[in-house]
C-alpha cells in the first residue's frame, strides 16, 4: 500500500471534523474520496499533507510516518485554486517546479509539453489573472505535478470546467497515473469520480460510510436499476412485484427493484412473450448509491 | 536550490521590480534632490522680486545701520514726503521708511503702495528694533563701543553635572534634537511602508490559496522567514539607494552644504549611529514580523489595511511623542515611550542625543526591544502554521480566537 489512513481522527474544540477514518491506496491508482461539503475532505488533505495535525490515528506512506515523506514527492492543488495572480504562466511554473526540488534544465520539456497538451503555448508569457478560469485552472494543475510527485492530491479539479477541458485533464490524469503517480481526488461529481477511479472512500460528515472497491460497491446493491420501455401505466408497474419505486424517464421508465432476482419474473410479466423494445438491468450509478447512501443516514 | 532561497529570491524580485516600488523610490529621491537644492531653488523664484526702500533718516544718526545690499536694499534718500509718495507711487521704491526722533525714542513709519511680503516685513520690523535699541542707548550718551557691549553681552552657562557621564552643550542637544526627529520620521516612513506591505503580500498570498500550496512543499517558518527577509532586504535597497543619492547629491554640489552636514554629523560620536542603525533594524523587524502576523490572520487582501490599522497607531503614537519630545525630551512620556518596545526605536535615539541620558539606559532599551522581537517572532512562528489555512470573518479579535479554536 502506498497510503494507508488508520482510524484518523480529527477534532476540534467543538466538533469532529474527521472520525475514525481509515483507508488505504495503492500505488499508482487513482482513488476517490468524496463527500458533501463540510464531509471532512479537505482536512483529510491538509493532514495527509501534514498541513494539520492529527487528533488520532496514523498516517503512513509506504509503510512509514507520512511525516517522514519527502515534501517534493507530493503534489497538491487545493479546492480554491492558488497561483500568483501577477505573475506569468510559465514563470509560475517554473517556481513551482524549482521549490520542488527540480531545475530549470529539467522542467523546461515538461513545461514546454504540458503547455503545449493544455492548449496554453500563447499565454505562455501572460499574467495569470488576465486568464480565463478553465485555463487558469489548467495552470494550477499542470503547477501541482510539474515536478513528477510520486504521489498527487486534487481538491475538486474538475469544478468549474467545461466538458472539452474536463475531458482534457481527465486524459492528462489517466495518462499520469500510467506513469507510475498515486493520485487522491475528491469530486462532488460523481460521473468523474466514476469514469477515473478504481476505488473509493464515501465520506459523511466525517465518517467513513464506504471505501473499497468501487464494483465491490455496486455489487453490494446488485443490478435493481431496471430500464424499460413499456405502454404499462405507473399504477400498473408500482403493482409489480419486486417493484420499489417508478422512476419516469425522457424515454420510459426507470424501475428500482427490491433485489436483482426479481428480474426474470419481471421480463416475463412485462414482455408477455412478445417482443420487447427496451428491458435494460444495470447496477446503479454512483450518483445514485451516493443519494442512498448519504441520504439513508441524514437525520 | 535552497527552498528558503527561493521563496525569498522570488519575493524580493517580485518587490523591487514592482511599479509601486520604483515610483516610490523615485517620488523619495525627488524629494531628497529637492530638499537639498532647496536654497538654490527658492532663490530662483525670488530673484526677480528685488525689493528697494529709501530710508529717509531724520534723526541723521542711524541711516547707517540699513545696508544696502541685503534682501532688500535701503537706500538712503533726503526725499521729502510728497516727492516719497510720489516715487512709491511711480514704482522706483516699494516702499519708503520715514525715521524720527520722538521724546528720545526712534519713531519709524513705513510708506508702501502694496504691502510687503510677510518676510520682509518680519526682517524690516527685526531691523527697525534692534536699530530703535542702538538709538536709545546713544541718546543716553552711551559711546558706541559701550552701545555695542550692551546689545551683544550674553552669558553661556557652564554646565556641570554630577554623573559621571560628560554632560552634553545646548548645540548638541539642538542638533540631537534635529537629527533625532530626521530618524525618527524615516522610521515612522519606512516601518508603516514595510509593515503593511509584508502584511498586504501574506493576504493576498493566502487570498489567492498560493499559500495553500506553498505549506505543502515549504514549512511555514520557512515561508515566514522568506516573507521577513525578503521585506527587509527591500526596504535595505531602498534606504542605500536613497542614501548613495544623497551622498551623491551633496558631494556634487559641495560648499556650504557639504560643510554644514558634516558639521552636523561631526557632534555626533560613532557609538550614536551604531544605536541608530540597531533601533532602526530591530524596530523594522518586529513592525514587519507583527505585519506578517496580521497579514496571516485576515482571509483575504482587502482586510490588510484594515489589519495593519493596529501597527500605525503604534508607529504614530510613537511619531507623535517624539514631536512632542523635540521641545522637552526630558518630560515622562517620552522617557517612558523610550523603554516600550513599538516606540523606543523613534524616541531613544532622540534622549540619547538630546538628553544626558547614560549608555546603560540605551543598552537597556535595545535589549527589551531585542527580547520583545524574539518573543513576538517565536509567537508569530508558533501562530503562523495554523493562522495561514484558517479562513473566517469578523475582526482581528476574532480572527484570532477562530484561529485557536480551529486549530488545537
């Protein structure tokens, strides 16, 4: 395990903002962390970053203190972005690359490529706040790893991009983590959560509601979310049983079942025999399971 | 490279190279320039208005004492007092000035179409007095040599003090005086100038969550350290800059002014400007390091001029005193002040030169602004880690108590 997170706890005079946590990370895998605002996210960072003190707990890096952990073998972007608003886009690359410990000899590829992959190579030599905030966001992500951390924690790097340069910088993760890098992300987005990461950890105020596998997840709630297309009306399918909920679609129904057994019975009931246009089982999506789950424990 | 180094190397460029800094600097040296031509450049404006007065003397003894070739020129005249207004009138004389004995007493009337400006009017009444003085005793039958040994007798009083530290002249009490005030307006200057500008950075670093990043590579001593240095070795660059000019200045234009300033500087003994030079190190360093702190409490840079408020009460409160101490550096207030740590660095260099106070007490006063600096910069220290990630409103107050209540 690259990182593992041991019953960390972090209090305050009058609250607990972290409880308990513990997870852990593999290298080279991109894992999720996500939660509400106020779940407790960021100040598992900033401790992880030994920004924060713990209350209790361990936090180990390949098996020893993080405290031990070389600071330039870390990246971070934070959740509110940071960069020096008068200063130029290539030159705040390059300090941000120098405090990590590299030279100017051996960033200028890395600056000169990711430049270049960000569609950035002509404000190169502009002042960071006459940016726009997708590009001034692709800066500050290219500043978090210019110096090829081992290990990468993103605060919500998504929020606020469009999907043409959100697509851009989920390749740029993927792409990193094929390089050997540890990444931890958090997102209020569930699709991006989804469509980069393996594993996860759901966070509520605090607590650790789930962390592990994120198939595992979706197999613990099994294939209950039933598509179909039918004439049936939404009296007569809540009548089905096995039925929980009618969900109504743009284009037909969306039936939440108790358990994924009863979809045999269902096929056979809705289809008749005859031909049928849309009869579609799936697992739910993380939006949905992070709905259940958070909502199942709001008091 | 050296993260400190870096931080620091980056900030200082940042400063020097910023147009608020250059314009500043260039706004001082204009004034330094202007200050030191002064004499030539009020002289340009004056030139042209040369002010003529005929002095017509009844009294026939004491014409002489007007001379002719000052600031204004006296010219003699036995005009009568129709053919006076009449030439006043015309403009071949700004004024005419009538001299008359009556009852023994020297009896002076001033004739001028407009009034006389208000410097030469002071010079003419000053002259009118000390002329109607030398009149008086010569009516007395006084010969002129005795005259003269009465308007010139004046004792200096010997001083003897006790202590045994050698007691200082008036003259060099005045010049302390002087001198003193000149530190301590530099200080007052530079330190609400630093102050608030290492104050205005850290809050818009931590604004701007550059700060953010920065504690996960650099520690925060690191950072701070950077922050202080790098302000120092600014306002460093900016006083030698300011001084090279000067110097310059005045070895350029030499004469006079050259041999009054090292006149000036000549009454003060080398140890006084070693006192200066700490007063002013150590007082910048605990302004700018409280600055720092302020700056890190406040969540975003418009609340920096409103941080730094506290700072320049001090420094005025301690400006003030001093104002107030050039007329009596003797007084309590200012012997007080120059004990406390925010203000003895403006007001000890005053006592010291201006007063007989011993060394022991400047020794003192450096050491408890010593200990306060480290006190203060330990706390800033201890305070800064958790104060720079700690976002919330309200007051500094409260700022600080967020603080410990979020970060324990």
């Amino acid at each position: 395990m690259a990182l593992t997170l041991q019953n960390v706890t972090k209090k305050y005079k009058d609250f607990t903002a972290v409880d308990n946590l513990s997870f852990s990370i593999q290298a080279g895998e991109i894992f999720g962390l996500i939660g509400q605002n106020g779940a407790g996210k960021t100040t598992t960072f900033r401790m992880i970053l030994n920004l924060q003190q713990t209350t209790d707990g361990t936090i180990q890096w390949n098996d020893q203190s993080i405290d031990a952990l070389n600071r330039d073998l870390l990246g971070y972007l934070p959740e509110e972005r940071g960069i020096y608003p008068k200063m130029k886009v290539e030159e705040q690359l390059y300090f941000f690359g120098e405090l990590r410990g590299k030279t100017k000899k051996q960033l200028k590829p890395k600056v000169d490529y990711w430049l270049e992959r960000f569609d950035l190579l002509e404000k190169r030599k502009a002042k960071a706040e006459t940016l726009s905030k997708g590009n001034q966001q692709k800066v500050q992500l290219i500043a978090s790893f210019i110096h090829e951390p081992d290990f990468l924690i993103l605060d919500e790097p998504f929020s606020g991009l469009d999907p043409v340069n959100r697509d851009l910088l989920m390749s740029a993760i993927m792409d990193l983590r094929d390089e050997g890098m540890t990444i931890l992300f958090s997102s209020h987005q569930m699709d991006n959560v989804e469509e980069l990461c393996d594993r996860l950890c759901i966070l509520k105020k605090g607590q650790s509601l789930f962390s592990g596998d994120l198939q595992q997840l979706k197999e613990q709630y099994g294939k209950i979310n039933l598509r179909v297309r039918t004439a049936k009306t939404i009296p007569e399918l809540q009548q089905l049983e096995g039925v929980e909920k009618v969900i109504v679609t743009k284009d037909g129904y969306t039936l939440r079942l108790q358990d994924e057994s009863f979809g045999p019975a269902l096929f056979e009931t809705l289809s008749s025999g005859a031909y049928m246009e849309k009869f579609s089982m799936d697992y739910l999506s993380l939006d949905e399971i992070f709905k259940l789950k958070v909502g199942a424990t709001h008091e | 490279m050296n993260k400190t180094w870096l931080l620091l190397k980056q900030n200082y460029l940042q400063k020097v190279q910023a147009k608020s800094f250059i314009a500043m600097t260039i706004l001082y040296i204009a004034i330094i320039l202007v200050a030191l031509n002064w004499s030539s450049i009020t002289s340009f404006f004056s030139s042209d208005d040369d002010v003529r007065i005929a002095v017509i003397d009844e009294t026939k003894v004491v014409g002489d004492s007007f001379p002719m070739d000052g600031e204004i020129s006296y010219m003699p005249s036995l005009m009568s007092e129709a053919e006076a207004k009449k030439n006043v009138k015309s403009g071949a004389y700004d004024g005419a000035l009538f001299l008359k004995d009556h009852n023994g007493k020297l009896q002076a009337t001033l004739m001028t179409e407009e009034p006389l400006s208000l410097n030469h009017q002071q010079s003419l009444e000053a002259l009118v007095d000390s002329t109607s003085k030398v009149y008086r005793i010569q009516q007395l039958n006084l010969s002129s040599k005795e005259a003269e040994s009465i308007l010139t007798a004046s004792t200096p009083i010997k001083e003897v003090s006790l202590q045994a530290t050698s007691s200082k002249t008036t003259e060099d009490k005045m010049a302390g005086v002087g001198i003193s005030y000149a530190i301590g307006f530099l200080i007052y200057l530079f330190v609400i100038t630093y102050a608030s500008m290492i104050t205005t950075d850290i809050a818009s670093e931590k604004g701007s969550r550059v700060l953010e990043v920065l504690m996960a590579s650099v520690r925060p001593n690191q950072h701070l350290f950077a922050k202080i240095v790098s302000v120092i070795l600014v306002g460093c660059t900016q006083i030698i800059l300011l001084i090279a000019v000067a110097y310059v200045a005045i070895n350029m234009k030499g004469g006079e002014l050259q041999a009054t300033i090292q006149d000036i500087l000549s009454a003060f003994s080398p140890s006084y400007f070693w006192f200066v030079g700490a007063f002013v190190i150590l007082t910048l360093l605990l302004y700018v390091t409280l600055g720092a702190f302020l700056g890190s409490l406040v969540s975003k840079v418009e609340e920096a001029g409103q941080a730094a408020m506290p700072l320049t009460f001090m420094m005025m409160a301690g400006f003030f005193t001093l104002i107030y101490g050039m007329t009596n550096p003797d007084t309590a207030l200012v012997k007080v002040l120059s004990y406390v740590p925010f203000t003895s660095g403006m007001l000890m260099p005053l006592r010291y030169s201006a007063t007989d106070l011993s060394v022991s007490g400047v020794w003192i006063s450096l050491a408890i602004l010593l200990v306060t600096l480290l006190i203060v910069f330990y706390a800033t220290v201890s305070m800064y880690r958790r104060s720079v990630l700690t976002y919330s409103t309200g007051g500094l107050i409260e700022k600080f108590k967020n603080v410990m209540k979020f970060t324990t």
